[in-house]
C-alpha cells in the first residue's frame, strides 16, 4: 500500500524516466532501442522496474504509467525521425498484458502517434507470451489492426513462456527476443545453445527476425552469430542509456 501511494505520487510529479539500450544487427548496425523505464525516486534514487512494475500491474497503475512510457517514447522516436544519424532508428517499447487487453489500447497507440507525430513504421512493441495467450482472438485483431498502419511487434521472453506453435503462427510477430537466462546459459551445462538454436530455427520458419538478449561476452556474441541471430542488446555493446547519453554514443560512432 505505501509503494502504491507512492507510485501514485510518482506519476503525478513525473519521477519516471527512459532510459534507451541499444538494439544492434550482428552487422554491427544500430537498428534502434529499447525503451526501459526507471523511477528516479527522491530518497531511493533509480529504482528497477523488476520492483516496482508488478505493484503496478496488480494496482491498474501500469495502465496511465504504461500510457506514459508509450507517450515518451513515441515523442523520443520522432526527435531521431528528424535527425540525420537516427532518421533510421526503431523504438521498442514494453507493453503489459493489462494495458494491451484494455479495449481502447489500439484507439491510445493510434492517438498517441498522431499527438507525437512519430513514424508508426518504426515503432515495435514488445508482447510477452502470457499477454498473448490470454485472448489469441482479440489480440490478433487488435495485432493486426496496429500492423495495418505499419506498428511491427516482437515476442519478448521469448522461451520462458508457454508459447503454442499452433497459434505462434497466426500472430504478425516481426521478432523473436531471445530471453537472456539462455544467452547465459550458453556455455554452461543446460540447453542453452540448443535452445538458441531451435528459436533460430522457428524464426526461420515462421518468417521473423531472432534478436538475442543479455548479450555479455564476446564469446556469446560469436555464438548468436553462428547460430544465425540477426541482432542483439546487452552489456556487450552497451547498457541502457539516458536519452542524451545515447545520443552522444551515436554521434561518437558516426
Ligand atoms: O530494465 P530492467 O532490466 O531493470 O527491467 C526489468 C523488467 O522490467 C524487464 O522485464 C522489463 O521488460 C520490464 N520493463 C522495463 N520497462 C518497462 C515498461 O516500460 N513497461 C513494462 N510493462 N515493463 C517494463
Ligand atoms: O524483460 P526485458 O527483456 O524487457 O528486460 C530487459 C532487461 O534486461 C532490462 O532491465 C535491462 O537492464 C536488462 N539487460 C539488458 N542487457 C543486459 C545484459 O547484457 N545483461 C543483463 N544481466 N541484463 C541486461
Ligand atoms: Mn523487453
Ligand atoms: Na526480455
């Protein structure tokens, strides 16, 4: 009940911020970033989402705060639509099952997009499996209604969910995200190299890029290339950064 009240507060006197990872092709091209929230609180300083979203979530605060995160992000991506060095960039952005399964969420996006004036073709939203399971018809139609106006979607976690490849195909997915448990997992003693590459493998089949998470070492990043990932985030290349922080990364690799 105090987290709730303050994350109320939170909201009100606008204490969260993005910050921005880096997503990358196995080419070394920036293709954009993923938008990860933080709460910059007063007395606690940076305070991990992993603590305080599922609060959110069992409140119904996630849905203003999720609306918010959307409403930044998109105003984000229209600044790099106007510049030169990130005309090119996508934006990922995080959505909870709870935001998306309201029966405005396409109506919000739509809105949303107009009021920024952000390019719906670079915007990629994130779904996690157990959102998409919850309602495969209405999140089809809700899926396909957003693609028709150019909105592309990954499947985040992948892996860790219960995911149906009886209707994984149905669904106008652009990207599977590789969860990061098995990019670590790489080179110990579980499956995680055989689980990166049966995800490859499904991609394939299923006609979506592979994007691998939590990318740390060298050693990971030579496997995921081998294997046949077509992009990745981590520490590796960078850790998520503030949106000026971001920029000045860009402009030094220009
Ligand atoms: O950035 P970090 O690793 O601390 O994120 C922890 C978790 O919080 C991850 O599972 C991430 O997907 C989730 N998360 C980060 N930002 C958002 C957001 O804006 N919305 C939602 N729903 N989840 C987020
Ligand atoms: O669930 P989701 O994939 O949205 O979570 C992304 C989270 O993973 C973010 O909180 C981000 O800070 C974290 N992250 C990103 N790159 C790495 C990495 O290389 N290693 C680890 N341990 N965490 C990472
Ligand atoms: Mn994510
Ligand atoms: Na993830």
């Amino acid at each position: 009940v105090a987290l709730e009240a303050d994350l109320r507060r939170a909201l009100a006197q606008e204490e969260f911020v993005l910050h921005y990872q880096p997503q990358v092709g196995v080419d070394g091209r920036l293709a954009g970033a993923e938008a990860l929230l933080r709460w910059n609180h007063p007395q606690r300083g940076l305070v991990s989402p992993a603590e305080f979203i599922p609060v959110a979530e069992d409140t119904g605060l996630i849905v203003p705060l999720g609306q918010w995160v959307l409403r930044s992000a998109c105003r984000q991506l229209a600044q790099w639509a106007g510049g030169a060095a990130t005309a090119a960039l996508e934006m990922a952005v995080n959505v909870s099952a709870h935001q998306f399964h309201r029966p405005d969420f396409v109506g919000q996006v739509l809105a949303v997009l107009a009021e920024t004036g952000a390019p719906a073709g670079r915007l990629k939203l994130e779904l996690t499996e157990s959102l998409l399971l919850k309602d495969v018809a209405g999140t089809v139609e809700k899926m396909f209604l957003l693609r028709e106006v150019g909105v592309g979607f990954a499947l985040d976690d992948f892996g860790t969910g219960y995911s149906s490849l009886s209707y994984l195909h149905r669904l106008p997915l652009d990207q599977l995200k590789i969860d990061r448990s098995f990019i670590q997992e790489i080179s110990g003693e579980g499956h995680g190299a055989a689980i990166v590459r049966i995800i490859v493998a499904l991609g394939q089949a299923l006609d979506m890029t592979v994007l691998a998470e939590g990318v740390e070492t060298a050693a990971q990043f030579d496997f995921i290339v081998a294997e046949g990932c077509q992009a990745y985030q981590g520490y590796l290349y960078s850790r998520p950064l503030p949106a000026e922080r971001l920029a000045e990364f860009i402009a030094a690799r220009a």
